[in-house]
C-alpha cells in the first residue's frame, strides 16, 4: 500500500472520529433521517466550530457568524 494512501485513509478517519468523540456528532442507530440529519448536522458543526476558532486565532474574520 501507497504512503498517500494512507494519510488519506487517517485524514478521513480523523475527519469522522473527532466529531464523534468530541459528542458532537452523535452516530446514528438506524437509518432514520432524524438521525443522519442529526449526525451530519453534528459533524459539519463541529468542523465548522474549528474553522471558526482557526481563523479567529490568526485573526482573520472570513466565516462570519
């Protein structure tokens, strides 16, 4: 196996993974579209809260609230 690969496999991984740790993104525990929603809408939150909080720190304001 390829070293990219790899590192696309641990950046999808890393992608899924914090939201889901962090308790943001609930998983889902069947297929009802209240559930997807909730864990989508949990998953691009949380990205979404990190970008913010990125670009604050190096005081850009391109994400307006």
């Amino acid at each position: 196996m390829r070293i990219g690969t790899i590192i696309v496999l641990v950046v999808i991984a890393l992608f899924l993974l914090l939201p889901i740790i962090s308790g943001r993104a609930p998983i889902p525990g069947d297929l009802k579209a209240r559930e997807i929603g909730l864990f989508l809408g949990g998953l691009f939150g949380y990205w979404l809260d990190a970008f913010r909080t990125m670009f604050s720190a190096l005081g850009m304001s391109i994400i307006k609230h």
